[in-house]
C-alpha cells in the first residue's frame, strides 16, 4: 500500500539528515465534513457512497475537485499512524502544521514573497481585469484592509473560498534519522 511504503521510499532516497516535506490533507477538517462531503465553490471533497461506517485507517479513498486544477482521487492519512510508519523507517517528524500557519510564516520571509509572485499564487483585489466575484463577502477582507490603508489601492490576496481550500492542508516535515 503506498503509505506504508513512502516512508521507506524516503529513506532510501534521502542521502543525508536533510528535511522532508510532506503536504496532505488535514484528517480532523476532512472527518469534520458531513461524513460525505464538504467543499466550498473551489473545492470539494466526497467520498464514494458505498464507503464504511467505520472507514479504514488505510485507503479511505476520496475524490478531490480542486477549480480549474485537479479531479481525482486521493487518500486520508491517518496523522498518528503515519509518525509510527516515519519512525519505523528512520524518519522522524519535526513539526505538522496547518497551511495557513505555514503560509502566514512564510509571509515574513522574503523569499517566500518572491516565489508567492513568481508562481502568481495571489490575485490582485480588485481586479484589474474582471469584475468582482459574485459571491457575497469573498473578498471582504481584502475591502477591510483597503479601507484601513490610506493611500493604498488594491492588495495581492485569496478569496475566501481559495483560503479554505489552502486551510484543509497540513504540512509535515520529517528528519532522516542516521
């Protein structure tokens, strides 16, 4: 099964006591859906309909929708379960963090600025463009603080339902130990 043999993967090709950085969704803000589904209008997860009451620690299978990106299929990974897997095979884990924890510590670094502009991962609010999304308070942050900077125009920012899509994500980042 291919979570049980990642880790082992990693070992073998990780050649130094170097970092390991894994992303996967957040079990907890999956789980905490309808049982069968949750999702905004950029995302959705659902499961299958014939999926158990009690579903697997392994292959609990979902189908992922991501706007305009990707639709496939994906798997939870059980969090405690795979820190044992890690450490069965020499890894272990430094932090787990949500991405919007690791997204706002990135922030701070200019590096990550740039990278953030290169790959075009915010837009600019408001658009120069197109005219504002349709749905009610998606960007009503980014209004909040156009108000409270004077002088300022327009910001680089997420809707609303792209920062929910972002905050289903965990990070990890594993240490090959020698």
């Amino acid at each position: 099964m291919l979570v049980k043999s990642w880790p082992v993967e990693i070992f073998h090709r990780c050649t130094s006591t170097g970092d390991i950085y894994k992303n996967c969704p957040d079990w907890s803000r999956v789980k905490a859906g309808d049982g069968m589904k949750c999702g905004n209008e950029v995302y959705r997860i659902s499961f299958p309909a014939d999926r158990p009451e009690k579903p697997p620690l392994f292959g609990d299978c979902y189908n992922f929708f991501l706007e305009g990106v990707v639709d496939c299929p994906e798997f939870l990974v059980h969090p405690p379960t795979l820190q044992k897997l890690a450490k069965k095979w020499g890894l272990e884990m430094v932090w787990c963090r949500n991405f919007s924890t690791v997204f706002q510590d990135a922030l701070r670094e200019q590096d990550s600025q740039r990278l953030l502009s290169v790959m075009q991962a915010l837009e600019q609010y408001p658009s120069r463009d197109e005219p504002a999304t349709a749905s009610e308070g998606e960007y009503s942050h980014a209004e909040d603080h156009l108000k409270a900077k004077e002088g300022v125009d327009a910001i680089r920012t997420l809707s609303k339902s792209e920062w929910e899509a972002l905050c289903i994500y965990q990070a990890w980042v594993f240490k090959k130990v020698t």
